[in-house]
C-alpha cells in the first residue's frame, strides 16, 4: 500500500523512512534499558515457537516488585513504569474478524456493541484492506476532559479508562471521540467469557451496566499482568502487537521485537495525527499480502 494508502478515507498521515516519525516520551534510565534489551534479545530467539505463549515475559519480567501485598492495587508509580500501545500489522490482517469476537467475548458485550470495529477500506490504489479500529488510547484523550463527572480517566501507565459506578450516560465522551471508539451499553449486561474470574472494575468494566459507556481497556487487567489481550491471543496470523513504550519491546504472541525499530522500518502510522490526540495504537501499512496460507 503506497503513501499508508488510505489519508483519504481514513484521515491518517504517513511517517517517512529515515526520519524520527515516532516521539517516544517515556525515557528509559541506561541500566534498566540493557537489562530490558538483553531480555528482549533472548525471547527473540525463541521467536519459531509453533504455539503461540498466552504472557508477555519481556514485559511482565520488568514489573515492579516492591509491592508487599498480593491483593493491593498498584500505585501510579508502579504502573507509570509501563506505558502501554499496540500496533497492527495490516500487511497480516485478513479482516477475520476474530480479534473482535475475542473481545466481544471477554468483555460481555452485546451485539451491536463492538469495542474492536474491522473496517474494509481502499487504498489510493484501489486496492482494499482491512483496519482493526480499537480505542486509540490518546494520550491527550478529549473523551477525559469532556466527562463531567470524571468517569473517564487516563491510568499512569496510559490507558483510558471508564468507571461505570461514576458514568451518568451523558455520552459527551462519545461526542467528542473522533475514533468512535466509544459504545453505549442498552440493554441487560452479558456474562464474561467462560472461566474468567476477576472482579468488576474500571480495568474489567464486566458486567457492563445499562446506561453507561464502555470501550477498549487493553484488556490492561491482563496486560498487567503479563498476559496478553484477548485480541491478540485470538489473532491466527499474528498481526496484533501489545507494546511497552518505556521498554521498547512489543510481542504478539510469537516474537518479541524492538517496538521502535518495528514502527520506524515499516513506515508506521497513526490515525488522524493532525487532531494533536497522539493515540497509542500504531498500523504497519499492508493489504493483508503476508502469511496467506492460515
């Protein structure tokens, strides 16, 4: 796909190869980042693994590990040593649909409500693609500055979150998303995936309450951890990254790389660049043209 082929359809700008198009903002002090390099490095290795790993041992390997009590919640400083992304890779996305469904699942939703939207585009070339659309998780988000309750918030560790107990459904943030990132939840809420035990909070907003609004959390109650997303768990060609800022690492599931280098060499692009939102979720430009055969 040429020029990130979509700028007109999709609102997005390109970055150019052998320039800096990515700002990385968290600085990662010299000592930690050779001890994250050299884990990276050897995960890498094992990159031919014929199953695809269910944690994020390069990331959940740098968790923070002063926390005395097993069922206390994490402090801002603990969680503000990961800053959390994704990106896709479009080159690998066939639009199959089942990183929605995984998501769909996990988080109970009803039909009609997807937090994952697979849209069906055409490049400037006529030639069509797929691109997952998740929350971006901006990190300058205008659904947080319009909640007039403050019901939606932005974790340390950079994701958007919404807490349903303090959600009056007003739906401005849905207004002011410029993704349509956001759902609002009408009818009785569905049960979480089968197995799944974890309590209901703004981290796993499940059960979903009636009258609220919902979105992406990154599956950040997996992510934190060191699991990976249900979406990227359920991805058969491996075309979803969850990615760690701080530690310049990335893994989906088969391979841990070095998320910059991975952005930077493949010409990576984020959506609506121009509205100053900043979104964390990165895409690698393709039409699906690699690892064809499942």
């Amino acid at each position: 796909m040429s020029d990130a082929g979509s700028e007109a359809r999709t609102g997005v700008e390109g970055t150019s190869r052998g320039t800096e198009p990515i700002s990385f903002h968290e600085q990662v002090p010299r000592r930690r980042f050779l001890r994250l390099a050299g884990a990276g490095a050897a995960l890498v290795g094992l990159g031919g693994i014929a199953a695809k790993a269910s944690t994020i041992p390069a990331l959940s390997a740098t968790k923070h590990a002063e926390a005395a009590v097993e069922s206390a919640q994490p402090s801002d400083d603990d969680l503000a040593l990961h800053q959390w992304a994704m990106v896709f890779d479009l080159r690998r996305c066939d639009g199959c649909g089942r990183c929605t469904d995984a998501c769909t699942e996990m988080h109970g939703l009803s039909e009609g409500q997807p937090w994952l939207k697979i849209l069906e585009l055409e490049d400037a070339a006529g030639q069509s693609y797929y691109l997952p659309q998740p929350c971006m998780q901006c990190e300058r988000p205008p659904c947080v500055s319009v909640c007039p309750v403050g019901a939606t918030f932005r974790a340390a560790d950079g994701v958007t979150l919404v807490d349903q107990d303090r959600c009056i459904g007003c739906r401005m943030c849905m207004a002011a998303c410029p993704y349509d990132a956001r759902t609002f939840t009408w009818n009785e809420p569905l049960p979480a995936a089968e197995g799944i035990d974890e309590p209901t909070s703004p981290e796993f907003p499940v059960p979903q309450q009636p009258g609220t609004a919902g979105k992406c959390v990154l599956c950040v109650h997996d992510v934190r951890d060191g699991r990976l997303p249900s979406c990227v768990l359920r991805c058969h060609r491996d075309a979803i990254y969850i990615g760690d800022l701080s530690a310049d690492l990335a893994v989906n599931g088969k391979e841990t790389v070095r998320l910059s280098a991975l952005l930077r060499d493949n010409d990576a692009f984020r959506l609506h660049e121009e509205l100053g939102t900043r979104p964390r979720v990165f895409y690698i430009p393709g039409h699906g043209q690699l690892d064809q055969e499942d």
